[in-house]
C-alpha cells in the first residue's frame, strides 16, 4: 500500500513499562557496524497485495538485556531492502543476542513496550486506505551484530473475514456492518498472543470481489467467543440486521469465509466460516467488476442523510475514550438506548430510531463501563431533544452539556471552544501564575494555546486552569528535557517543569487522548513535529545569575541577588530579610531552582539542596547573612546553602 493509505490508522503502545525498557545510550556514528534489514512474508499476503510496495513504512526496534538499544527506528521499503531513514549502527559487544522486533505500517509516535503493541482497527474499511491501513504485520528475529542483512519474517497478526451474500432482493445492496465485535488489541511481538481491549463497536466492511463474485471483507482484531451481528441496509435505505446463532471466533493470520441469504423475511441464520491461512489471495479485488481496479469513489459510501437515521458529531466530548450512547424515546411511552457507531470513519456518530420516535438525550460515555445505565458511567448528558427532520438531523455538541440541530453540511468551530486546561510558567505572560488556555482544534482531543513568547529556558506545564491540586491535571517532563523547536514528547503526571530551549514565538499543543505535548515555532503544523528522545542542550552554568525568591518578595521577581564572592568561593546575600519559605533560582526563572527542608541557622555544615525540588527551603522570618554554592560542572546536582546570623563569620567549603 502507498504511504497515504496508512494514516488512517490508530497507534499507541501500552503504557505498562519495565526496568528495561529505557532506551540506552546509542553509539555515534561510525562505532559499530550498519545495520542492514530486509522483508519476507512467508508465503503470507498484504491485505491486498503479495509483497512490499516501494514506499511503505516500517517501524524497528533492537531490544538488549541492558534495555531498549534503537526504538522505533524508521524505515522503508525500496527496491527489496528496508532503508532507515537515516544510518543505524550495531552496539560494539558482539557477543550480546539481541530481539529484533518490527511493525508495519509505522507509527510515528510509537515506542517499545515489552507489555505488547497496541493497534486499533479503522472502523470505516469500505475504501481501501481504511482496510490495508488495517492490516497489522509484526515480525520477531534474534541477531548479534552483523554485516550482513537481517530477515524481518513478517506475519498477520490480525484476522480476515469475507462474507458472500446470496442477494435474493431485486435491489442492491448499499453498504454492509460488522457490529458487537472488539476493534483493538495489545500483541506481544515475541509470542504473538493478544488480548482485546476496550468496548465493541461496528466496522464498515470493503466491497470486493472474491472468486469473481462481489463479496464484503474486514480486517478484524483476533477475539474468541463473539457474537457479531451483521447489517446490512440496501440502495432504498431499508436494514437488515442479522444477529449471530451461536458464538465465533477469529484467530490470528486466519481467513473466515461465509455465505449468508439475504431475502425479504430474514437473512439465513447460520453462519458457519470456513477457516482457512491468510495466504496469497490475489482473486480479492476491491471493487465490482472483478477487474482488480480500486473502488475508492464515494459511490457506495452512504450520504449520511437517512430518513430513519439521526447524526451525532462529538466535537470537543471525543476525548479520553469515551463512547457515546443515545437514549429515544415517543409520546406513547416507548423508549429504547441506542450504542452509537462511526460507521464511516468521518467523526459523525449514527444513531438509527425506531419510526415515530420523537425525543433523545445523547451522553458521553465512560470507556469502563460496556453498555449504558442511568446508574454509572455517564460523564456528560444533554437535555431532553425533540427529535429534529432530515435535513436538518445532525447534532452538534457545543458544550459539555448541550449542541444544536444542523444539517449534513454544518461545521462546528472547535477552535471557539475553551478546554479547562492552560499552560502555565515562567513565560512573560504567566510567571507561573497567569493560565494560557488550552482551545479546541479540528482534531478530536487536540488542543492548543497559539503564539506564546517563550524567552530561552523559560519553562512551562500543562494543568487544569488556576490549579495545582493533586486530582487535577499536572502534565510536565519525564526524564527527556531541554526541548528544542518542533519537538514532540508524551508528557509525565506531576513532571518536571518543562524547558524550552530556544527563545521565540511558539504554538503549544496538547492531546488529551495519548497525553502528547508539541513545542512547535508558531503557525507550523503539528504534524510536522518530530520525536525528542534525548535532552537538549543545558543552560550554560558559567552566565547564570543566582538569587533568592520566596515569601519576601511574593514569589516573583526582583530576586535578592546573590553575588559570587571569589575570596571565599561562594555565592553571597547578606543583611537579607526572609519572611519563611523560599527558594535559591537561576536568571529569575524557576527553569533551574534548588529548594527542600528546614535550614538550621548558624549551622556549621551546609544544608543539601535539591535540583528542581517540588518542596521549598525553609527558616524562622527574620534578617539573615546567605551563603550558596553549587556544581557548575554539574547543575542537577545537590547544592549547598548556610543560612547565617547576620556578622557570622563566613562558612568553608
């Protein structure tokens, strides 16, 4: 598949991580031997091809017992080679084996986790980009370091289905669901087992020809013990929904074939698939004729417009997993809970209702609970709707509790719409106190703050508007800081502040869903960004201005200078009245501070202080002579500081 068809595709890795997952130091260029990668498939197929095509991606990872040696490594397939898109080197012990693990199609913002590989499913694989982006393939290899070339044996790890419908109608059929069926799963590279997770939902299967006859296929993740139902709605709109009489499985690398009657009283119950290896399937064309030609028009696509039929567009409730469910009722008192699907893959939810049906309430569900219940699990609701006509039928959510009836063409402005989030730091316009918040973009979940002036090494966080509280968000740095322009990370829980390197103008952006932070010079688009996975450059130790900032002067700036005295060693304040707590930072900012514990006055060892600490220095208010040191070789070192009687004499190193 060309690398446009596999964007569709939904990426994360489980967030479950060992001891031995941190990458490692990597070698420069040069030090080891070039790793070289090539493909086979073992008598396996793409989804709707029987090799690599120039172009498509994969994502490598060498794992050593040390650690994590090379993650998420980029690289292509071109003229039967796989080519990174840059030099990757062996480590210099040969003696070490190590896992040579890979993924297709790549991800960006993937990362090696030993807990599995998490993929989800298009949930729209009626066109061809939505079913081959479908189509995981892993591969697993051992090797030392080597000049020769590796073998990446990929495999399915995904399950195949293709359904023959005996048409007994005089119409056509328009489109054809899968529903009740789980669309995401971790795969552990090594094994190959998996598990399902998450809520089921409805996949839109492709139109293909199998056999030289029109049939409908899907990818799906491997699940045992389902219940599927199938669906099927013709050219004039009507629907046919044909649950399962008994329960299925559908296992990796495998092909489940059947054939079902469709007729005007019911479609034939039983459905019993042949199963057989995913092999070389070259007579599965999308598409009608049998010609092979790609069916990717929107011919055959739905127009969202059915009579019977109510849309809900989520808009900024699309975060966090939810689901959405809509409750329906009549006047007479009838009332049925509606599961609703993206059956299209497009952001708009479908809602189908019984005839004569007049009034919803639509609630934004939580990912833990399976199926709806006035009792738990709703985390927003609407009020009571009357039911709005075609064309007019599509609900838009404009709030956390309320939206409004458009029709099919409406687009709702997400970008209007403040998220109860902001960033916060050391940046002019917040000195830590003041909140840039976080608005809504077109991407569901994204957010952003646009245009922040960032002086060098000013720093920032991601936090729930006006609030450090330990309930609300507090996203920071992990153990990768110091970021530079264009850079991406996935942001820690109560982290490190986080530093921006380069003076300028800058567009910060926050996804909700995977926890992601993107520093990106104003105006570029986010995905753009590239990965950090190093810290960036340190501030230069040699030019920084130290001070005292605290309860004496509000916690801002100006600080109480401390100057280097070169007869003793020391930084110096003396005379300087403290009113409690306080801290020792550098340049006025808090990018590099020392704090932590009770200071014992007159003391005549150095209290230790803490790089960065989340707690402050304290001592009794009064008038006090301070004395400072710390390793301008290694800044994220303890400190030392004395706090002394004013006259004292001056402490030793």
């Amino acid at each position: 598949m060309k690398i446009s068809k596999i964007l569709a595709a939904i990426f994360c890795f489980a967030a479950i991580a060992t001891s031995c997952e941190n990458p490692i130091d990597e070698p420069q260029q040069g030090e080891g031997k070039k790793i070289s990668l090539f493909s086979t498939m073992d008598n396996f197929t793409r989804a709707t091809d029987t090799a690599f095509e120039e172009g498509d991606q994969v994502g490598v990872h060498i794992v050593i017992p040390q650690g994590t040696y090379l993650n998420n490594a980029h690289f292509t397939y071109n003229a039967g080679a796989l080519v990174g898109e840059q030099d990757y080197y062996w480590f210099l012990d040969e003696s070490l084996t190590a896992d040579v693990y890979a993924y297709y199609p790549y991800s960006a913002t993937g990362s090696y986790r030993a807990a599995g590989y998490t993929f989800t499913v298009n949930s729209d694989q009626s066109k061809v980009g939505g079913y081959t982006a479908s189509d995981l393939m892993v591969a697993h290899t051992t090797s030392k370091p080597t000049e020769e070339a590796v073998e990446l044996p990929f495999k399915h790890a995904l399950s195949k289905v293709v359904i023959k419908i005996d048409n007994q109608l005089e119409e056509a059929i328009d489109n054809v669901w899968f529903s009740e069926v789980f669309g995401t799963t971790t795969v552990n590279f090594k094994s190959g087992a998996s598990a399902v997770s998450g809520t089921k939902g409805t996949i839109k299967t492709a139109k293909v020809t199998k056999d030289g006859e029109q049939a409908w296929a899907l990818i799906l993740v491997p699940q045992e013990n389902v219940t599927p139902k199938l669906i099927i709605t013709t050219e004039s709109k009507k629907q046919y929904t044909y649950e399962l009489s008994g329960e299925v499985s559908f296992s990796a690398g495998k092909v489940s074939t059947a054939t079902i009657t469709l007729s005007d009283d019911s479609i034939y119950t039983d459905f019993t698939p042949t199963i057989t290896d995913w092999v070389a399937d070259n007579d599965l064309q999308f598409g009608q004729t049998g010609s092979g030609d790609v069916d990717d028009d929107d011919d055959n696509q739905g127009d969202n417009t059915d009579e019977n039929m109510i849309y809900f567009h989520p808009n900024m409730w699309d975060v966090d997993g939810a689901w959405f469910s809509a409750h329906v009722w009549n006047e007479a008192g009838a009332a049925e809970d509606v599961t609703l699907t993206d059956n299209n893959g497009d952001g708009i939810y479908e809602c189908p209702i019984s005839e004569g049906m007049t009034g919803v309430l639509f609630c934004r569900m939580d990912p833990a609970v399976s199926s709806f219940s006035w009792e738990v699990g709703i985390w927003n609701q609407t009020v009571d709707l009357t039911i709005s006509a075609a064309p007019n039928n599509h609900f838009h959510i404009t709030s956390w509790d309320n939206g409004e009836w458009h029709d099919a063409d409406y687009e709702f402005d997400n970008s209007a719409v403040a998220s109860a989030l902001g960033v916060v730091g050391s940046f002019p316009a917040s000195n830590w106190e003041v909140d840039v918040n976080l608005m809504g973009t077109d991407v569901a979940g994204l957010l952003v703050a646009k245009g922040i002036e960032f002086r060098a090494y000013d720093a920032f966080k991601v936090r729930t508007l006006g609030s450090w509280a330990d309930t609300d968000v507090n996203m920071g740095a992990g153990d990768v800081n110091y970021f530079t322009p264009n850079k991406y990370f996935t942001a820690t829980e109560k982290g490190n502040d986080i530093v921006v390197v380069e003076a300028g103008n800058y567009d910060i952006y926050y996804n909700e869903n995977t926890k992601v932070i993107y520093i990106l010079t104003a105006g570029t688009d986010y995905t753009s960004a590239t990965e950090q996975t190093t810290s960036g450059p340190a501030p230069d130790a040699s030019t920084m201005k130290w001070g005292l900032c605290g309860v004496h002067n509000n916690w801002g700036a100006p600080d109480v200078a401390l100057n280097w005295d070169g007869t003793i060693g020391l930084y110096v304040a003396k005379s300087v009245t403290l009113a409690g707590e306080f801290k020792v930072r550098a340049d006025e900012s808090w990018t590099t501070n020392y704090g932590g514990g009770s200071i014992t006055v007159d003391s005549a060892s150095a209290a230790s202080i803490t790089y960065n600490s989340g707690s402050n220095c304290s001592v009794a208010a009064g008038t006090y002579d301070v004395y400072f040191w710390f390793d301008a070789d290694n800044v994220k070192a303890n400190a030392k500081l004395w706090v002394r009687s004013v006259g004292s004499a001056a402490p030793s190193l």
